[in-house]
C-alpha cells in the first residue's frame, strides 16, 4: 500500500472519531475519546491534536484539489 493511502485511511478514522466524539458531546454531554482513554490523560490529549491534525490535513488537501479543478 502507497504511503498516502495509509496517511489517507488514518486521516479518515480521525475525522469519523472527531466527529462522533463531538456529535456525541453535543447530544449528550458524552466524550467518547476521554471515556476509552481517561478524562485529559496524556493520551488523550495526543488523540484529540491528532484529530485537529487531520482536520486541517483534510482541508488542506481539499483546498489544493479545489485550485487544481479551477485553473
């Protein structure tokens, strides 16, 4: 499997999890990610700037299809 692929299908559990974790949050007041990895530990700290991390690798991926499609 290409390097990208793989970046590519990390990128994309992140975005679900961040999403599901938010959704959840806002819904039931619920953080999933702190209740598998413990309430602000270390590692779910690292989990949640992973998840920003993709969030902005995603936009910036999106934002250069998007320049490439208008020239």
């Amino acid at each position: 499997m290409k390097k990208r692929q793989i970046i590519d299908r990390i990128v994309f559990v992140l975005l679900i999890l961040s999403g599901l974790d938010l959704g959840f949050l806002g819904l039931f007041q619920w953080d999933l990610i702190g209740t598998i990895f413990g309430h602000m530990s270390a590692l779910t700290r690292v989990i949640y700037v992973l998840m920003g991390a993709a969030a902005v690798f995603r936009f910036i991926v999106w934002s250069k299809m998007k320049l490439k499609q208008s020239r």
